[in-house]
C-alpha cells in the first residue's frame, strides 16, 4: 500500500469518514504516488519529516481532484467547456506552463512548497 498516504489520510484531508471514499482509493493513491515521484525525480526522503507530510497532502490532493473530476482529468487538465454535435472539448490550463507531470495545482504547489520540485543548483 501507499508509501506516502493512506486511506485514512485521504479521508482525514477531506473531512470525510473513509467508509465515504470510493473503492478505487488505494489505487488512486498508488497512482498519485507515481506522479510525485515523477515529477520529484524519487527525491522524496521519507526521513524528512516536514516534506513528507506536504507530500502525504500532495498525494491526498490529487487523489480529491481525481475523485472530483476522474482521472482522466489529468492527461490534458479539467475539462472548461464541451460540446456535444461534432464533439469539441477544451481544457483548462495550468498557470504553471503545463509541465507534463498530470499533477493537478493544488497537488503541484504542495510540492513547490516542500522544495522537491528545484531543479536549479543549490549553493552552499
């Protein structure tokens, strides 16, 4: 089960009992654990304390947008508008310049916060 979250925790950050949470839950978690990874590059130390617990809610994050909008919501963002003669969809745009990793903001910004996503030098 997840390295990162948990049911539980899903359920503690949404406010929720966990009996509410969809079936598919684990696996959500499973799969918003690769996003993090992903986009992290495996950086996550999971000794470090205070950046695990923003990325145990970065997981939990993602897993409520995938709950809220379906996981396919991450393969080009959530869906702005739709039409349904000769079939049109657009997406909504990230502020963050679409960064290929499907993370959705809220998820992406926890991250941000934790320092995992710096990709430039570190100076000491």
């Amino acid at each position: 089960m997840g390295k990162y979250a948990i049911p539980s925790d899903v359920a503690e950050y949404l406010h929720q009992d966990e009996s509410a949470l969809p079936s598919s839950v684990e696996r959500l978690i499973d799969r918003a654990e690769e996003l993090v990874d992903f986009a992290t590059m495996n950086r996550v130390d999971v000794t470090d304390t205070t950046r695990l617990a923003l990325v145990q809610k970065a997981v939990c994050a993602q897993v409520e947008y995938w709950i809220e909008n379906g996981e396919s919501a991450s393969l080009g963002g959530a869906v702005k508008s739709k039409q349904v003669g000769k079939v049109s969809v657009t997406y909504a745009t990230s502020d963050r310049g679409g960064d290929g990793s499907g993370l959705c903001e809220r998820a992406w910004q926890l991250l941000m916060q934790s320092g995992l996503l710096y990709r430039g030098a570190l100076l000491k």
